[in-house]
C-alpha cells in the first residue's frame, strides 16, 4: 500500500522539501534533540514514501533540524507517545495499544523500530546521512539505514543501552558498520565516539566543518544523482545483499530478540522495562 504524497504540514515534527533532483528530509523537534517518538517516525516514513514515488528525486538527504542530529528514542519528553495506536505500515504485527507487557513492546518495536529501519534501508535511492551533534541510540539506528554519512566535526555516535541491561538498539548493526572488537568496546563502555574516529573505521565516509556540513552533503547528493537512476537502485540492492549474505539480516532477527528478553527480565526484576534509566539517569551516567 501507498502511502500519502501530501506535503507535511509545519505541526508535523519532519520538513520535507526538494532541492532539484535532491529530497531534503528533516527531522524538526530541535527543542528534544530530534528524538523520536511515533509521530516522528511515522511522518519519516511519509516523507521517505514521498521521495521513492517523486520521479524527479534522484537522492534523499536526512538530517536533523538544531544542534543534534538525533538523541534516540523518546523516553522522557511531553510528547512522548508510545502508548497511543497509529496505523501500521511496516509489518502485520497487532495493535499494541490494546495489548500489556512483552506483548505490547514486542508488536511495537516490531513495527517502528526493526520493521520501519529494515524497509527505509531497502529504499531504492540513495540516503545520505547528515549528521551533527548527538547521534545516539535510535538516532544510529536513523544514519546506519542510510547508504553514506556525512559528520560534521562535532559529531558524536554513541549507544549507551547496555546501561539498562538492554544488549543495543532494536537495529543491531553494530559488529557490520565496525569491526566486533570495537563494537563491542562501543557497547561495553557506553562511551562515545568521535566522527574522526568513526571515519577512521569506515562507519563515516566524510567528516567536515559544522558550517560546511549542509553545503557538502548536498553537492555530494547532486554528484551522486546525475548516475543513472535504475544504475543506483540495483548497485544499492548489491551492496545490501552482499551485507545480507554476511548475516545482516539473520542477525537482527536473532538479537531483537535478545532485546526483548532483556526488557522482560527488567520487568521481572525490577521497576520498568527500562531497568530504571531515565532520561535523566542516562544523562547523569554519561549518556
């Protein structure tokens, strides 16, 4: 099923626009640190629909609106709306408004989290990741679904999860975008990384000027979008398909559920599915 091409509204919490063969695609909650809660993703998902179906978009840019790229997912903010119903998209998984404890997440995090990332990752244009500031949590999860990166030089990747005694986020690609020693350094110690030292390992393909960072991923946009347009679909396909082959896909399946037995034990064991960590308590631990 389609969805809706109609241009986002400015109450919706992502701009979209284009910029000749380029769609800009903004995430616009600056005020949070673009974290994520469901209408976020959901008016992401409008917006990455809208690009595949303009013919004249060649190229989709993400980026963030303010300081930071994307502090995760929405844990903490007056907006936060994990509990509400949306009309699904990603899979065929229940409505988990209606539903209680690892039922409920389990259909959720299936639908806006694995299930939203895996579809955006199979868009049949390139994405490029525009990253400044925070790249946390469920932000990493945003850029790795893209096919390049570009940091600025205040740029900095974290997953600070293993806090909650949770092993990463729902989209586990961290032993694919580094090497398995340094993810799981990346994990053990919550620490974060620098875009220099992402670039270094390759999760990055460029790292420039903050004042540069808007200018460069869109000329690299518009270089890349004089290829061929079904050249690019099917070289994306390749590469992801090399990735699959590599255990990608077998592999989040096997540790999203790692993810859920996780919160199930904190549940059982203590006072939230969250192992206690708030927002504040993640920021007081370094995250």
């Amino acid at each position: 099923m389609r969805m809706p091409t109609a241009r986002t509204t400015p109450s919706e919490p992502v701009r979209y626009e284009r910029r000749g063969s380029v769609a800009l695609v903004t995430m616009d909650r600056p005020e949070y640190r673009n974290a994520q809660n469901s209408a976020m993703t959901y008016a992401l998902d409008r917006a990455f629909y809208r690009a595949a179906d303009d013919d004249e978009v060649r190229v989709v840019v993400l980026a963030g609106a303010g300081r930071h790229f994307s502090a995760g997912h929405d844990i903490g903010t007056p907006e936060r709306d994990a509990h509400l119903p949306f009309d699904r998209r990603a899979g065929l998984w229940w409505d988990h408004s209606r539903k209680s404890g690892a039922e409920s997440r389990f259909a959720r995090e299936s639908e806006v989290y694995l299930g939203m990332c895996r579809r955006w990752r199979e868009l049949p244009k390139p994405v490029i990741a525009s990253v400044q500031g925070a790249c946390v949590a469920g932000g990493l999860m945003l850029a790795w679904i893209c096919d390049l990166i570009v940091a600025s030089e205040d740029a900095f990747f974290a997953d600070p999860v293993v806090r909650m005694g949770i092993p990463g986020v729902e989209y586990f690609a961290h032993p694919w975008v580094m090497p398995p020693r340094i993810a799981k350094e990346f994990l053990y110690t919550g620490d974060r990384m620098s875009a220099r030292r992402a670039y270094e390992l390759g999760m990055v393909n460029r790292v420039v000027a903050r004042e540069e960072l808007s200018r460069h991923t869109l000329e690299l946009a518009e270089r890349i979008a004089a290829m061929p347009r079904m050249g690019l679909a099917l070289t994306k396909r390749a590469v992801n398909q090399a990735e699959d082959l590599q255990g990608l896909h077998s592999g989040l399946d096997s540790v999203f559920g790692l993810h859920h037995l996780a919160h199930a034990h904190n549940a059982e064991t203590g006072d939230d599915p969250l192992g206690g960590m708030d927002v504040r308590a993640m920021k007081e631990a370094g995250g």
